[in-house]
C-alpha cells in the first residue's frame, strides 16, 4: 500500500502571468505558498486484475483506456500502471473550484503515489512536469503552471516562468517570516464554485488587451518578493490588494456583488488588502490582516467559514508505504 500527502497552495501575486500564452513571450513571475491543507491518494494491490478507482464516483474497469476521469487514466497511462490496484482519493478541503490548486495537487500527488507503487524514485521537478504534460498538452485543458509546482516543491516561493519554457523555484527565506504570515493571513470560504474553464477561455480570448493587466501583476510578485525578503509586511496587503482589481479586469465573472461587498466589509473592518484565490469567480477569500483586527474582520464576515490554516514547506510526500507481498 503507498499513501501519498500533497499541498494545496495560495497565491499571492502574479497569478495569471504563469500562462503559457504570456510567459512564452514576456516570461511569467508568482508569488505562492503551499498550505497544510492536503489531498490524499492511496494505492492498494487488488487480489484480481481489474482497476478501481474512487473519488466522489467509483469506477470499476477491467483495462486503463476505460476509466472515465481523465487524470486517472492519464496518470495511469504515463507512469505505466495498467491493472490490478485500487486508487482512493480524498481531502481535506472542496475538490472543485476553491480556488486552492486542488486538482493540480491531487494529479502531482497521484503520479507520486503511482511512481512510488511502482518503486520509483522521482523528483520533485518531474513531478511538476509530468503533471504540466497531462493537464495542459495531453488534455488541452486551460490554465497556468505554477499549481503543479507548488504542490511538487511546496515552500514559500517566488516562481519564474521564463520566455524559454523552464521555470525557477526560489525559495522565499527569512528568519521569521513564515511566522509573521502565519499570524496575519485570513482565509474565508465563500461557499461559491465555479468551472475555472470558462474563465480561463475567456481570458485566453482577451489576452492582447489584457497584456497591460498582466505586466502589471508580474510587476506585483517582484515588488512582494521584494517587501518580503526585507521583512516589509506591511506592504503586502496593499500588493494583493492591488493586484486583485487588475485580477477583477481579465475577465468577467472573477468577482460578483456578493464577494465584492465581503470584500468592502474585510476592508473596512481593519484588513488591508485581499483576493479570490485562483482564476476567480468563488471559492476562498484571503486577506492580509494585522492580529489587533482580526477579530473585527471575523464578525464583518461571520456568515462566512474560515479556515484557519498554516504555511507548510514540505511539498508532495510519500507518507506511507509497505510491501504487502513481503510483509503479508
């Protein structure tokens, strides 16, 4: 049996740029950390040869080319394991549209686990890429690269996505710094989620009269790496906060009424700046809050759930794994 534990993550600045429609051309830059919030996959030998596979549905299918969730089968397909295993996955937060990177986590954790099964040693850089084939050349779907990183490497970082197609992970490191996140970050639950596709098409279809937007939201993770790295914390409610209305810009649908007037709300009870996180349209409201008006921003949202939660460094792990033919 292998379990294997991946992060979601948060993004802070820069999200949008690490498309590969942008960062091919003027290179991309993200601000993000992982959180210890995870998703959980489980992999078991099965007495016969068939495959079964469970997540909100179960699938039980005799060969690979007939389980119907795509990233199931393609991460079967790649990493080549064909039949006899039962596959379980499950988290600890929503599944669909939070706005967290849970899909992206939940396939680097899946090839992880699978790698594991198969007793493969992989990296953390593979990991990433192998889920960047899957999700954006094999299955076409839209969106950017920094989630599939993240969840392989976890940490507090800045990303590059440069002009050339590779991508450096810097390490954000300084004494306190984690900490001082931990004590001012906020995380809401809208209760709202959404199909992140439609907007991810939408601002595909806007790219070149977005492009401005999106210069700017770079602008913003080098300005945060920045404030960061000199222990500037302060500025960075007014960096999310900023890169937020660019965000609201790209395309419709990534705010509405009612997140805007949680948004005004956090704002004026002491919050200093905020975001969807994600492409938008649901999902989890952060904000940046010094500790002294905490307690304010959770009354001025207390028809909300908050999820209270910790920076985490450690990425995709295999956090179990034994031999039932040696040891049964």
């Amino acid at each position: 049996m292998i379990i294997s534990r991946t992060p979601v993550r948060i993004s802070f600045a820069g999200g949008g740029t690490d498309v590969r429609y942008f960062f091919m051309h003027e290179g991309g830059a993200v601000v993000n950390a992982s959180i210890n919030k995870y998703v959980y996959i489980t992999i078991h030998r099965k007495f016969d040869e068939k495959i079964r596979v469970k997540y909100s549905q179960t699938e039980l299918v005799e060969r690979v080319e007939d389980i119907q969730h795509p990233l199931f089968r393609e991460a079967m397909r790649l990493v080549g394991v064909t039949g006899q295993v039962e596959i379980t996955s499950f988290a600890d937060i929503p599944t669909k549209g939070t706005g967290l990177g849970s899909s992206s986590s939940f396939l680097v954790g899946l090839l992880h686990a699978l790698h594991a099964y198969k007793r493969e040693f992989v990296e953390q850089k593979q990991l990433a890429r192998e889920a960047c084939r899957i999700e954006r050349d094999i299955l076409q779907e839209e969106g950017g690269y920094q989630d599939q990183y993240i969840a392989a490497y976890g940490g507090l970082n800045f990303m590059e996505f440069r002009q050339d197609g590779s991508v450096e992970i810097m390490p954000l490191y300084k004494q306190g710094m984690v900490e001082a996140l931990n004590q001012r970050l906020l995380l809401f639950y809208t209760g709202m989620t959404r199909n992140s596709r439609d907007i991810h098409q939408q601002q595909r279809k806007n790219a070149e009269k977005n492009r401005e937007y999106l210069r700017r939201m770079k602008q913003f993770a080098e300005q945060l790496r920045i404030a960061l790295e000199q222990g500037k914390y302060l500025d960075m409610g007014s960096i999310l906060h900023e890169g937020w209305k660019c965000k609201e810009q790209l395309a419709d649908g990534v705010s509405n009424k009612t997140i805007d007037t949680w948004y005004e709300k956090a704002l004026i009870a002491g919050a200093l700046g905020g975001k969807l996180c994600g492409v938008g349209g649901g999902g989890f409201l952060l904000f940046y809050c010094e500790p002294e008006k905490q307690e304010n921003v959770r009354k001025a949202l207390k028809d909300m759930k908050e999820l209270p939660f910790q920076l985490e460094n450690s990425g995709s792990r295999i956090i179990y794994a034994i031999d039932n033919e040696q040891y049964g």
